[in-house]
C-alpha cells in the first residue's frame, strides 16, 4: 500500500468514526428531549405539592374508582357527591321527623327562588333548557296530573334543580276530603318522586297554598291542623312571596308585568311562584324576560334548600 493509499484509507476510518460519534450524540440528544417530554404530559398538583410517595402509589383500582366517585360536582347539576358517589342532597333533602328545625331569617344576599308548580308537563322540558341557558338552578313542586312526563321529575333534579311534593292528584275535593285523604295523597306523590331520585323530599307546597279557603267546602279547619301535622312528620311547606300570576291565563307581556308590579316591594329573598304545568305556555314565552328582570334588579338565583328562608301564609282554614 502506497503512502497517499494509506492516508486516504485513514481519512475515510477517520470520517467512519466521525460519523458514528455524531449518530451517537444525537441519538442521547433524543432520548433527553423524549425524557422532558414525558414529564411534561405527567399532570401535576395544582396546589404545589409534591407528588405522590410510593406508598400512594400503590393505591389498588378500587381505590382510583372511589376517588373518581368523589368529584365535587356533577356535570348538569353542580350538586356535592359523596366518596361513594351519593348526592348529598339524598341525605340533606330526605324527609326526616326528627330535623324540624327551619329557617324563617332572610339571607344578605339578594335572592330569587323561582319555583315551579303542577308539572312535569310538555312545558318541563323547555323550562329546563330556559334555566340551563341562564345558568340558573329552580325548585319544582311536582304531581301526577300528566303522568307521561314523570321521567322529567329525575331529569329536574339531575340537572340540579330542587324536587318538592305539590300534590299527586291535584283534585282538591280528593285531597281536603279529610286529614287522612291528604296525607294518602302526600304519600303517594312522595313514593312516585322516590322511585325517580331515590328519596322522598320534605319540601312541600299545598295545593292553593296555606292560606287556600276552598278546603273549608271540605273539611273545616283542615289547613290549620295539616300546617302543624306536615311540620311534626318532618316536611316544610313553602308559600310564596310573589308570582307572575299565571294561575289564571294570561299573556306573556301581562306576565312580565304582573312579574314586576308584585314585587316592586323589594325584599331581599323572594320565593317566586310559577307554573310549568300543561297550558302554560306563556309562562315560558314570558320566563327569559322575567330572569332577565330579575337580574337588572340585581338579585341572584337559587333552588330552594334547607337554610332557605321560609315564606308562610296566614292560615284561612
């Protein structure tokens, strides 16, 4: 082999081992930026601590589904949920005859509470989507007058809103037949809402009210005794402070108006009656308008709860 052979075939070991040592570099550089990578798509504690230990590590699947369960909301409602998944509004909201004790103090915060009686109806469900848009939760006062839609009761309270026992006939010559006929009455709306949400709810709402004296064709001073009677057995009646006056038929802008001229007063919580039964479609036209009033007059919403200030009636039976 010739000097000038020799060097050549050193210059190409050379630019050989050149080229290996640049495979290599890139190859670790690689696998570096692969590393960080990684660590990036790992979520982190959003509160700064430190992850978890390798104790805690070794928490078993049931574990993980437990700590799935235990999310601080549901998606359509926002309600708190146990560590085994249960609403807590089950355990809060139950009808429960040794928890008498309520709340008759207004909140400082500017509050409306719109209930809704006599449904679920075909006007449920476009309430309901009225009320999602708004991002507003409401309290409906349930019956079985159209029992197709008694599916809409779960849907109601699975969006967040507040399930209350109205009436299961709505016939009030049925339901002031007697204090026994009521209570059979109270029953049987309560068993229909428990097999939709599980429980029986102690928010009530009499039929005509508190302060109805149709029951007196029925039964003489029924209202005074069932004021009591509900209260001992664990339920509370809600009246109301206001309404939009659709127990009788009217239009929309009529509504608004009503909406508006009765509760020019100004207090600072208002239970704020309605109707999302059959036939109450202007009702619903008239709704947005009434929460966006609402909202011009700087009130916030809420479903009713147990620290809800309780509006009653003065008793005309």
């Amino acid at each position: 082999m010739t000097r000038q052979h020799a060097w050549a075939h050193g210059g190409r070991l050379c630019s050989l081992l050149t080229l290996v040592l640049v495979l290599v570099a890139l190859l670790a550089t690689s696998g570096s930026l692969w590393g960080c990578a990684d660590r990036q798509a790992e979520p982190q504690p959003d509160d700064g601590t430190q992850a978890a230990t390798t104790e805690t590590q070794g928490n078993t699947d049931a574990d993980d589904a437990d700590a799935g369960d235990a999310q601080d909301g549901s998606e359509s409602g926002g309600t708190g949920t146990t560590a085994t998944g249960i609403d807590t509004r089950d355990a809060d909201f139950a009808v429960d005859p040794e928890r008498t004790e309520w709340n008759f103090e207004p909140s400082q915060t500017k509050t409306v509470y719109l209930t809704f009686d006599d449904g679920p109806s075909y006007n449920t469900q476009e309430v309901l989507d009225i009320l999602d848009r708004y991002g507003i939760k409401a309290t409906f006062f349930v019956t079985n007058i159209n029992p197709e839609y008694a599916h809409m009761i779960k849907e109601c309270y699975e969006r967040g809103h507040t399930i209350g026992l109205h009436t299961y006939s709505h016939d009030y010559e049925q339901v002031y037949a007697s204090v026994d006929a009521y209570w059979e009455d109270l029953g049987q709306i309560g068993e229909l809402v428990r097999e939709q949400i599980g429980y029986v709810p102690c928010f009530i709402r009499f039929p005509g009210g508190s302060s109805n004296t149709i029951s007196a064709n029925y039964t003489p001073g029924i209202m005074t005794q069932l004021s009591q009677d509900v209260v001992d057995a664990g339920y509370q009646y809600f009246d109301w402070d206001a309404s939009c006056g659709d127990g009788a038929d009217h239009t929309a802008d009529e509504l608004v108006d009503a909406t508006m001229a009765d509760t020019s007063y100004g207090y600072q919580n208002i239970v704020f009656l309605a109707h999302d039964g059959a036939g109450k479609d202007t009702t619903v036209e008239a709704l947005p308008r009434m929460i966006e009033y609402f909202q011009e007059e700087g009130y916030e919403f809420a479903p009713i709860d147990r620290d809800t200030c309780v509006p009653h009636h003065g008793i005309g039976n």
